[in-house]
C-alpha cells in the first residue's frame, strides 16, 4: 500500500480509492499539470509489448470511455472518474440510456480494433450528470485494426500481467461462453457481456451465479439465459446478445 505523499514519477499519491485482484488504485495529483487522476498499480513490472499495447488503449477518445493518460514501469495513469456503479432494478428508460452510452463507447472501441474483455458493473461509472464512463480496459486485447506497429497476431492480451494463450481473465459470471472455455475472443464477448450488465440493471439480479468460480462457468457454459424477469421491451435485444453461438450472436454493438 502507498502511503499519501508517496510519488510515483510526477504524481503524488492522496489516498487508497480500492483494491482488486490485480493491484490497488489511488487518488494522486499529477504534479505537472495540477490535476487529479486515478492509478492503478500492479505488483508486476509491465512487458515492452504491454507498454505498446496501453499505448494503443490510450489513444482511445471518446466521452463514454475512461481515459488513460500514462504507463508507468508498474502502474497506470488514468482519468479520475467521480460517480458510483449502476445498481439495478433501475427503470427502464434509464437503462436505455445508460445502453446507448455503454453501446457508443464499445462500438468506439471495436472500430479501432479494441476488445475490452471485462465489461462488468464495476467497470461502469455513472457521474452526478448522469453520463456512463466504461473503466478499465486492462484486459482488453488490441486487435490488428489497431496499429500497425504490433504484431496483432500473436500479440499477447492486455493485463496487468503476463498471460498465456487459454488463459480465463475476466469475471466469471459476465465472460462469454467461448472466453468461459478459454478460447480466442473477439468483439462478439464484449456483446455478450453487455447482455448480461443490461440484465443486471433492469432486474437487479445475476443472470449467471453459482456456488463458486467453477460452477458459475460451468453456469454459463451450459444453461440457457432465463430472461422471463426482463421487461418484454428489451427481452429481444438481450436475445440477441446472449446466443451462445457467438456466430448467431449480434454482430456488431450498434446494430
């Protein structure tokens, strides 16, 4: 843990915001530029083929999306995003809009060849003016659209360390099926997974919950989305994102 005070670089740690599985992430103040931001440290020093690849997540722009400023040796430097994350039930012509704004900045994304792998509700953020901001894309994987300086192919995934080919990232009860069995993934996983957030909003409740991580998997894997607890307004968009198939899946987020 690093105490208020301590620098990393030009930014000045102020406080301990959370913790997860990966790192912890603090309020500090770029001493440069007399802003706060947000960073996210990670007990592992980053690959030179990370550094590339965050480079690429930082150049993202768009309203709905967190921005990444920095990549530090073990930490990364991001927008300071004040709100909370949604909590479901919320009524229906909230989530429809929260939908679009999650919608605008996948579809963003998947253009310049960006999956981000782990759309959750912990990776939203809903601020005082009511705009939803998608946070985190450490485990995001930079396609070939991309940048044509990495070699996409056989570029490794974006996290917060090293991963290897079949590796399961991402949380549990909102992976698609063909990322839940450790396969390649592509922008299809993140569709799936906006079906499941969009579910989660409109009834409060998992769509995929077991008793522990290898049920829940074997949950998603296995059963068929029971979506009788949705508002018949949007039972067919979620139809839509939750086909296992991901080739019957809905292709692409802004359709």
């Amino acid at each position: 843990m690093l105490a208020p005070g301590t620098h990393l670089g030009p930014y000045e740690i102020l406080g301990e915001l959370g913790r997860g599985g990966m790192g912890s992430v603090y309020r500090a103040k770029d001493t440069r530029l007399g802003r706060e931001v947000a960073i996210k440290t990670s007990a592992e020093r980053f690959s030179e083929r990370f550094e590339r690849e965050a480079r690429v997540i930082a150049s993202l722009n768009h309203p709905n999306i967190c921005t990444l400023y920095d990549v530090g040796p073990d930490y990364l430097v991001m927008e300071l995003i004040e709100g909370e994350s949604p909590k479901g039930p919320l009524p229906v012509d909230t989530i429809l809009d929260y939908a679009r704004q999650m919608a605008d900045a996948l579809d963003y994304a998947h253009e310049r060849g960006v999956t981000h792998r782990d759309l959750k509700p912990g990776n939203l953020k809903i601020t005082p003016d009511g705009k939803l901001k998608v946070l985190d894309f450490g485990l995001a994987k930079v396609g070939r659209a991309a940048s044509a300086e990495i070699d996409s192919e056989n570029s490794p995934t974006l996290t917060m360390g090293m991963t290897e080919a079949g590796m399961i990232l991402g949380t549990a009860a909102y992976m698609a099926p063909e990322q839940a069995r450790g396969k390649t993934v592509d922008k299809r996983a993140d569709i799936w997974a906006f079906g499941v957030v969009l579910f989660e909003m409109v009834t409060g409740k998992r769509l995929f919950q077991g008793e522990d991580l290898t049920d829940t998997l074997a949950r998603v894997v296995r059963d068929k989305a029971d979506l009788s607890a949705a508002p018949a307004r949007i039972r067919p968009l979620l139809e839509k994102c939750l086909d296992k198939d991901p080739t019957k899946r809905l292709r692409d987020i802004s359709g």
